[in-house]
C-alpha cells in the first residue's frame, strides 16, 4: 500500500510538472503568434515617423521578445532596454480590452505598465535589467554570460537609429578603449553567479571581467546619473 501510494503521488506530481509545462508552451506560442490589431503600426508611426513599416515589424518582435522574457522569468519583473519597443507597448496599452485579454492568455495575470530602475553606480544588480538580458539572450541562443552579438530587444534602438533609444555593445572591450557616448555593455546585464531561483539570477552585484565600472565615462542617455553603467526604459511584472 505504500508503494502504490508513493506512486501515485509521483505520478500526480509528474502530471502537474507536465500540465505546466504543456501551459507554458501554449503561452509562449501564443506570444510569438498574437496579432498585434489593425491600426498599431500607425499610431507608433505618428509617434516616430522615421519609422517605416518594416521598421514596425521589427519593434513588434523586439516587443515579443520582452513578453517572452516576462514569462520564462516565471512572470518576475522585467525592465524594458528599448524605447522603440517601449513606444509600441505604451500604444497597445491604449487597446485596453484587447491588451488585458492578451495579458490574461499570454501570462495568466495582468502586465501592468511600472517605471524600472534605471542602473546606476548604486544599483550594480538591477535584476530586472539583467533578467530581461538573460533571457532575450537565450531567445536567440545567446550566451548571456559570454554575448557576442546583441539579442534584438537590446540592439533595436541602435539598428533603427532612435535619437533618444538605448544603445548596447554585447562586450565591454570597446567601451573601455572608448568610453564616450551613451553605449552600455551587455556584459553588466550578466552574472557569473547563479542562485539556483526561478530565473537563474543571483541578488549578489553584477561579477566577472565584462563588467564595466560606473564613472568611467559612460552616460545614462535616460537623464539619470552620467556615471551610470546601464540604462533602461520602464517594466512590468511581478518581483
């Protein structure tokens, strides 16, 4: 009796395991496949008229990149690094029935619209930037640890020319030969600690030789302090 007991609560937890991971994997294709509505494209054209509708195409990927990030995080708080796909989140919002179904099915809750903390010389483990790295990393099998290339969310700003966007460099090397200019380094979004969480995140400070040190000249192009090593737009999600 005991064993079968033993084995019935295995097979009930092995149930539930696969259940939510089955539920996930829906969430997740829902995400990459959700038709964004009739009229978006435009609004975030009169907004950035620079922008074509290539252009558009390729802010709404950014922005299911960060939707993405918010889920495998298992729905933790996530900062937003670009201003383009920032825009193009502002302007769903605006959609208010269409975007809470969205939140309903893609995370179950609803992804409210919060201020991030901008990284700063006292805020080395801005967790909800280095989240939304790690896991736009993995989206484009990326190592977050070791980038050599920028995930779309973080390299949309730059690619699209956005005067007042957010610009990454995956490594940190160029930053110390040539420190000028509002350009953060992927390599302070990384860790080389892990604490074994939901994400994979350690709370201690940002490690390891990438990182690049506040105040060595880098400035913060979203009006914080201009000694500061990262920038980021706003976020959601629980933490």
């Amino acid at each position: 009796m005991v064993v079968l007991a033993v084995a019935v609560l295995v097979l009930a937890a092995a149930l539930v395991f696969f259940g939510l991971r089955l539920r996930r994997a829906s969430r997740e294709q829902y995400i990459r496949t959700f038709l964004f509505p009739p009229g978006l494209f435009e609004k975030l054209r009169q907004k950035r008229p620079e922008l074509s509708l290539k252009d558009c195409q390729l802010v709404s990927r950014a922005l299911r990149q960060f939707f993405l990030a918010h889920l495998k995080s298992g729905r933790r708080f996530v900062s937003m690094p670009s201003q383009a796909a920032d825009d193009l989140w502002h302007e769903l919002i605006l959609y208010t029935r269409l975007y809470e179904a969205f939140c309903n099915k893609a995370f179950g809750t609803f992804l409210h619209h919060t201020p991030a903390v901008v990284l700063g010389a006292g805020r080395l483990d801005n967790t909800g930037l280095r989240r939304t790295w790690r896991y736009a990393c993995l989206d484009e099998n990326i190592n977050p640890l070791r980038s050599l290339r920028l995930p779309l969310l973080f390299a949309i700003d730059a690619k699209l020319n956005i005067a007042d966007g957010f610009h990454y460099s995956p490594r940190c090397e160029a930053l110390r030969r040539n420190s000028s200019g509002a350009v953060y380094c992927g390599g302070d979004f990384s860790s080389t600690s892990y604490d074994g969480g939901t994400d994979g995140l350690s709370d201690s400070p940002l490690a390891g030789s990438d990182t690049f040190s506040p105040g060595s000249g880098s400035s913060d192009s979203s009006g914080g302090d201009s000694s500061s090593c990262g920038g980021g737009g706003c976020g959601g999600g629980g933490d």
